[in-house]
C-alpha cells in the first residue's frame, strides 16, 4: 500500500486557506512574499515547486472560466514548503455573484479546499426555514468517497467516512474521515468534507495532522489481545474509594443541600503498550525528545512549569477579594459601626494583640492593619474578620533638601499578613504571611523538622478536627533540588505540607488542611477545608476481580496507533490500548462525576429498537438525522409514551428555531393534549395575543366550537400547516404519544417546504 505523504502543516495551510476565503487580500503571484528564499537559484527553484503544486492542482480541480483573478502565496515550516492557491471572481465582473476558491498544497497533497460565495444585490439571504437535505446519507457519504479520491488519489488509508452532521437551516452536510493503518485506527489523523445537501456540492475540504510518508507503525501480528490487555489494565490499576461532596439544589428549601457520595476512581489512566503489555512510554519519550503531538504548534521556548521553587508560594495560595467574601455579607460602615458595639465581639486591638502573641504568626508590633472586614457567615451564624496587616520600609520614606543629612533609622523588615479568624474567640481559620526571610537555597531543605512543625501546627490551630487528617506520604518526600549549567545544585527553600480528612477509612475529597513552612522553620501559611455533613457508618464490602469484570463490560478496550512529532520533523508512533477515564460507584456501576448512573441512551441516533412496524418510523429517524429527537435509555424510543410539557416544547422549538428555546409553563412535567399542543406551538411561535382574540375566529374542527377556550390556538396551528386533524375532527382532549409528537414535526417541516 502506498504510504501517504506528509502533512507536518495541514493545521496551518488550513488557518491560511480560511483567512483568504474570509475575504483577506492575497499575495499576487507577481508581487508574492516569502521568507525562506534568497538569490536567483532559489527563486527559480521554488517557482518550480509552485508550477508543480499548480499543476497538481489544476489536474484535479476545474476551476470555472468565471473566477480568474488568481493569486498566491506561499510559507514553509521545517523545511516543507506551503502553497496557496486562491482564484477570485474579478473586480471588473458584471455578474452579481462574486465567487472564491482557495486551496492549499504541501507536497503535492491538497490539504485544504474551500469554496464560497455571495451576491452583491443581497439575493442570497437566508430566510432560515427548516427543510430536509434532498439528498439521502448514502448519496451524501458517496460523494464524499468520489472528492477524497479526485483531491487525492493517492491518500489511499482514508477510512471510516461517515455522516457528522446534516444542518436542518442550511444548506450544509458534513462529513468526516479517518484513516487505519494495518487496518488501525490513527485518531489523530484524518479530516472533514462540507457539501451542499441538496446538490452534493463541494463547499470545504480538510485534512490535517496526517503522519507523513516513510513513516513506520508496528505490525499488529503479535499484539496482545483484548483480555490480555485488560489482564494488565488490572494488575496496574488499584480503584481508590473516596467520599466525593455533592452539592445540589433544594427547590424546597431554596438552598444548597450537600451530601457524600462514596466513589472509586483509579489511579491508572495511561495507556498499555499493545506489544509489550508494559505501561506505555509515550508522553515520557515525547518530553525527552522535545516533540509535539500537535504539529507545526510546538513553542520549544516556553519552559515547563512544573515544579520548583515558587510553584506555590505565600501569595498566590489565597484569593484575597473571594475569601473575604466567601458564604458571607460585607457590612456598610454604618453597620460596622453597630456591630463593633458588640461587647462580645474582639476589638481590632485586641486581636493585634493575639497575633502578636501567636507563635506561628509572629506579627510584629510596627505592622500597621491596612484593611479590616466584618463578615457575618449567615448559615453558621458566625461573625468573621478578615485582616490585612502590611509594612514596608518605602512606606516611610522621607525626601529631604539637597545638602540636608538624614537621620539615622532603623530598619523594619518588610512583613504582610493576610488572616481570616473569629470575630468573637480570635480562632484563626487561615492565613498567609510574607516577610523578608532572605532563605538559603544552598542547603537541603531540614524535612523532618519542618514536618514535625507542621504536625504541631495543625494541632495548634484545628484541635477539633486534626484527628481527621493524616499527612500525606509526599511531606516525607526528600528534599527537591536542581542543579543549573554550571553544575551549582540548589535546594527548595519552603514547602507546604498536607493532610487529608479520613471517615471510616476513606478519604474525603477537598477536605485537606496545608501548612507551608521554610527551611528557617518559620510557618508562612495554613488553611483548611472541612465539610460539615452527615456520612454513612460504614464503607460497603467492594470486590476488586467483580469491580474489572463490570468495567471492562461497561467500556470498549481500544486498539490505536498513536505517535508524536519529533524536533527533526519525523514522526514516532506506537501501538497502544486504552480505555475511557471513568469512575464507579460501590454497585460496579459506571458513573459521572457526581456520582450518578451513566446510562447508555440513543438520543440522536434514530436507532431505536421498538420503532419497526409503526407508521412514524420514518419521522423519527429522519428526525433524528438532524438532532431533533426525545432522549432514550437502552436504545428504546418508547413511542406509545406521552410526551411531557418539556419535551414538546423543546421539539417545536429546535423545528422552528434550531435551537431549545422554551417558552414558560406551570406544568412542564406533565403530558399533554392535541389542544395544548396547538397552545404550546402558538406560544413558541409568539403568536399568543393574536389566538386570545376572542369571537374572531370559526369553528377550525367539527369537534372545536369557536366559542372554545383554545379555539384561537388551534386555528392558528391548522392555517400554519402545524396541526390538522383527522377527518374534520381535532379530537382537542387526546394526549399526545412521543411518535405522533414526531410524526407532527416531520409533518410540519414537508408542509413548508411544498
């Protein structure tokens, strides 16, 4: 099999060929630009390329006698050179219709074709009325086969062509494509083909991240099966049980209601080597060797901001404007004044005196407070300060005349703090300091010392609640260092320790306590988080061999080449298995993140399983082929259901708006009837004060008086072509079934279209 050529700047050929057919000005061939070549040879021997690229071009694609005007340009990347290519309708036409077709080429492979268009007396408005493509998906997956192998003939693993989408609004069908190597999947390699629905008309053509010729992938011959893999998926992955807090909204008691859901995630989420059965090298090969798995996008001057000194530091653990603020209600200064009346409440002084008494804290008594916040914690019904405290020594700085002498001063270290405490008992709930440490690097950071401070600490401060909270094993870790160019190693100068809350053995998410502290023992920061909600007395027994057996019934175990970018342009791939990312709950089953049962639905697919045999089963399906459809679980439509409030409000909005646009109800829940159906439709419709008008109108039905309440609503659905009976009667009380709500829209949209 022939192997495709490079795409190393499909992306970037893409981006240029949109910007030309957006209506940019295009390099003229005569005045063109480039930045690579200089002298005589070089021209002449890129203007080859170019005659060569055009000629490739024009062999594939007839470019109408009427779009004439041609320009080009061209860029390179790597080494690989970009031409593209852009034909105009001329300034001078006469014809009301101004045409654009541009394509770009790299290595004689068209990676992108877009065409456009647009008349000048404005006859082409889009009046935006729903209609069905003419065209069926075979015809329309056809077409696209017939441009992949006019474009490029030689792109010969171009697979997996299906439908992505037909708009109901527009004129446009989209079609992607993929590609297979040894009858592989490559995810990251393939594209996408716009036509006209009606016509088949190509509108766009994109490739893109297309691994390029000479490039090796592994035969699958002596690839793991399926079960062995997963064998490996659960040697290497231990499910982790944790106690997830879930917050939710309680209608009745217009408030947040929270409660801990017990999840089990897994700490294995790499991929597996399809050869080897090892855990995959991928992304670690791909940091050693500088590479990109996004071609040409790779910026090799940014460093990785991983970790080292001041990847967390005092100031940016906390958000000062949200902290002060969080749960609570800044008083006026008026109000302060009242509330600082308050015999019980701590004066600022006396708090300054506490902090400067605390041991951890250390505040020194030349820091001034520069802010001081009351805030009233309404669901806990307690009163909170917070308090800036800040000095720096330019803040006393004095000009003086010329000649004048200074006097002698002493000088203030800089120091700032940031604290949220009690109002009331001075309780410190977290802080953050900044002083002028001037801290040694040059040394090993003293790990257990400062572990054993931050044991203390948290005792100090949470003495309620620390018996919750174990260490993390990482605050044992020894002490971080790098060395620069010139061999000098250095030390990380603070760290910040943390604890995890723990009930009935499992950890529970977000509750953790941090305390950072330097190398000079000094406690820079401390904060926690503790949730205060009811937990289950006990964990559920969890059978780990059950666990895997659900899950790999749950999820597909999926076999793909993938691969990365080198710096000197070549491409390494691999063979891998993986699975989706997920969690479980203690039942073995597949769930979100909130803990709720994932479902496998149907919605927009149209493949139904109990719709053969009825006489809508071709509104559902067409429907379907344009999003327009009712959710399902286990691939059932239940079409003899009746069809909610919401659910046909939401129907006839998309129909007539492409989009869920509802209109308000009291009883969004409920099911519905063929008169409330006329009212819902004239509502979305905004035609409500028209259908109130009474003695207007005549009987629309034998079994609709004029007189009738919802009369006004179901003439105005019966002359729209929405709703129109059976044999002369309306049957106004009869509650609507899923299948007819869509054999209704089905109707509706071949009514306009006539």
């Amino acid at each position: 099999m022939k192997k495709q050529l490079i795409m190393k700047i499909a992306s970037m050929a893409t981006a240029l060929s949109l910007v030309a057919s957006s209506g940019a000005a295009a390099v003229s061939a005569a005045t063109k630009t480039t930045g690579t070549s200089s002298g005589s040879s070089a021209e002449e021997k890129e203007q080859r390329a170019m005659k060569e690229a055009l000629t490739v071009v024009k062999k594939r694609v007839k470019i109408p006698d009427s779009i004439s005007k041609f320009n080009y340009g061209v860029s390179q990347s790597y080494g690989e050179e970009c031409f593209n290519f852009t034909w105009e309708t001329p300034e001078d036409s006469k014809s009301t219709i101004r045409e654009c077709i541009n394509i770009s080429v790299v290595q004689n492979i068209i990676v992108s074709y877009n065409y456009s268009k647009y008349y000048t007396d404005g006859s082409d408005k889009n009046d935006q009325i729903p209609a069905f493509a003419k065209l069926s998906d075979k015809q329309l997956i056809e077409k696209a086969k017939g441009y992949c192998k006019q474009l490029n003939p030689d792109l010969t693993s171009i697979s997996d062509i299906e439908i992505s989408s037909v708009s109901l609004f527009e004129d446009y069908a989209y079609v992607n494509f993929g590609r297979k190597e040894n009858g592989i999947d490559i995810p990251d390699n393939g594209g996408s083909i716009a036509m006209n629905k009606d016509t088949g008309e190509l509108i766009s053509y994109g490739i893109s991240g297309w691994y390029y010729d000479g490039t090796e992938f592994a035969s699958p011959k002596s690839k793991l099966t399926a079960a062995e893999a997963q064998a490996k998926y659960k040697e290497y992955c231990t499910l982790t049980p944790s106690y997830r807090i879930i917050t939710t909204w309680n209608e009745e008691k217009k408030d947040y209601d929270r409660k801990p859901v017990l999840i089990y995630s897994p700490d294995f989420t790499d991929e597996i080597d399809a050869l080897t059965g090892e855990k995959s090298t991928i992304w670690d090969d791909m940091s050693k060797d500088k590479g990109t798995s996004w071609f040409p996008f790779a910026n090799y001057a940014v460093p990785y901001a991983g970790r080292g000194e001041g990847a967390v530091t005092e100031e940016n653990c906390v958000d000062e404007d949200a902290a002060a603020s969080d749960g609570g209600v800044v008083f006026t200064e008026e109000e302060l004044k009242e509330i600082e009346a308050d015999e019980t409440m701590l004066k600022k002084e006396e708090i300054t005196s506490l902090l400067q008494k605390d041991k951890y804290i250390q505040l020194p008594d030349y820091v001034p407070i520069k802010r001081a916040e009351l805030v009233k914690d309404e669901k806990n019904d307690l009163y909170k300060y917070t308090m800036v405290y800040s000095y720096n020594d330019d803040e006393e700085a004095v000009e003086y005349a010329e000649g004048e002498e200074a006097p002698a001063q002493e000088i203030k270290p800089y120091y700032s703090l940031y604290i949220t405490l009690d109002a009331k008992t001075g309780k410190v709930d977290n802080f953050s300091k900044n002083y002028a440490a001037n801290l040694d690097n040059s040394k090993a950071y003293p790990v257990k010392s400062c572990s054993a401070i931050a044991d203390k600490v948290i005792k100090y401060y949470y003495p309620d609640i620390c018996g919750e909270y174990k260490a993390d094993e990482s605050n044992l870790a020894a002490s971080d260092s790098w060395t620069d160019s010139k061999g000098k190693t250095y030390y990380e100068t603070s760290r910040q320790f943390v604890y995890h809350r723990y009930v009935n053995g499992v950890i529970v998410e977000d509750d953790n306590i941090y305390v950072t502290v330097d190398n000079k023992g000094s406690v820079g920061y401390v904060s926690y988080n503790y949730t205060d909600v009811e937990f289950p007395s006990s964990v559920p027994e969890f059978d780990n061999d059950k666990a895997f057996t659900q899950i790999f019934k749950q999820l597909e175990t999926r076999l793909y080449y993938d691969g990365y970018y080198k710096r000197d342009g070549t491409v390494k791939t691999y063979l891998l298995y993986d699975i989706d990312s997920f969690y479980l709950n203690s039942k073995y089953q597949i769930v979100n993140w909130s803990g709720e049962v994932v479902t496998k639905t149907e919605e927009n697919s149209g493949k139904y399983t109990d719709i053969d045999g009825i006489k809508q089963k071709t509104a559902i399906e067409t429907l379907a082929r344009y999003g327009i459809t009712l959710s399902s679980e286990d691939g059932k439509f239940d079409p003899n259901k009746a069809i909610t409030d919401t659910e046909f409000r939401a129907l006839v909005s998309q129909a007539i708006y492409g989009w869920g646009r509802n209109s308000s109800s009291e009883n969004e829940k409920s099911s519905i009837t063929n008169k409330e159906a006329a009212q819902i439709f004239v509502d979305i419709m905004g035609g409500t004060k028209f259908a109130e008008l009474k003695g207007i109108y005549k009987a629309p039905f034998d079994d609709v008086k004029a007189t009738d309440e919802y009369a006004g609503y179901i003439a105005i659905a019966k002359a729209m072509g929405f709703m129109n009976g059976t044999n002369g009667k309306f049957e106004p009380d009869k509650k609507i079934s899923r299948a007819k709500a869509m054999q209704m829209i089905y109707d509706y949209i071949l009514y306009l279209n006539k």
